[in-house]
C-alpha cells in the first residue's frame, strides 16, 4: 500500500470516526466511555495523518 493510499484511508477512518462520535454524543442512552474511545482513536489516527505528512 503506498503512503498516500494509507492516508486516504485513515482520513475515512477518521471521517467515519467524527460522524459517528456525533451521532453517539446526541443519542440519550449513549455511554461516556464509548464516546472516550472513540475520540482517543480518532485522535491516533490524527497523529498518524500529522506524522506521514510532515
């Protein structure tokens, strides 16, 4: 896989994320450590992008 295909992908992944971090945050039965989880995904995959575009 070359490095700009990989970061297309983690750019989904994280797009994915965002969307469904929203969703979870405006749902009322929602659970605070699912939420949690998912943002510190959502920011490894951020410093993954950071670190292969420098």
């Amino acid at each position: 896989m070359s490095v700009s295909s990989h970061l297309e992908e983690l750019k989904r992944k994280h797009e994915a994320l965002s969307d469904k971090v929203e969703a979870e945050q405006r749902s009322p039965g929602s659970s605070d450590l699912d939420i949690a989880e998912m943002k510190k995904e959502k920011l490894r995959i951020k410093e993954e992008i950071e670190r292969l575009t420098v």
